[in-house]
C-alpha cells in the first residue's frame, strides 16, 4: 500500500500544530521561564529537536512575534552549558489612543 504525498504532508502539518499546542499549554501552566530541556521533560521527550523548532517558531523574530519571548539566560544545571529560558509573550497592553 502505498500513501499519497498529500497524506504525508498533512500529517507532518497535524504533528506540528498539535505538538506547538501541547508546548503552548506547557507554558501556560508555568509561572516562569523554562528551558527548552525543561519543557522536553515536561512533555516527556528525551530529544531536545521534539521541542526546540517548535519553540523557535514561536517566538518569532521582530517583525512577526510569536506568543512566546526568550528571556534572560541561565546556566543550566544538568549541561553547565548557558541556555536560553523562554515564557509566553505578556498580552500587548491597551493604550488610552486605543480605547478611543
């Protein structure tokens, strides 16, 4: 049997967004920054690449920011290696211009 290229597109598609959903939700139940080897934990990976792409995307770039911000480095504790903590991007606060 054989499965059509559109099949394995969607799948990869579904697999991504759903995985970004679980580490959204990860984050939403923290209340701070985490590493990316924590959250890998948290969902019970133990490949650092199952999260690591997903939260890059999130966080975007400047001129199209994610809903997740890095943050301030730490040194991690298992590694001693710097790395880098990330937390959900605080909603962008409504101006008085904008309530007019």
């Amino acid at each position: 049997m054989t499965v059509h290229a559109n099949s394995i597109i969607a799948w990869h598609r579904l697999d991504k967004e759903s995985r970004l959903a679980r580490i959204l939700a990860v984050y939403r139940t923290s209340s701070c920054p985490l590493t990316d080897r924590e959250v890998a934990e948290r969902l019970g990976f133990t490949d650092m690449n199952a999260v690591r792409p997903r939260i890059t995307e999130a966080i975007g770039d400047d001129l199209n920011p994610g809903p997740l911000r890095e943050c301030p480095s730490i040194i991690c504790p298992r590694t001693k290696h710097r790395v880098r903590t990330v937390s959900l991007r605080l909603p962008v606060q409504m101006t008085l211009a904008d309530a007019l």
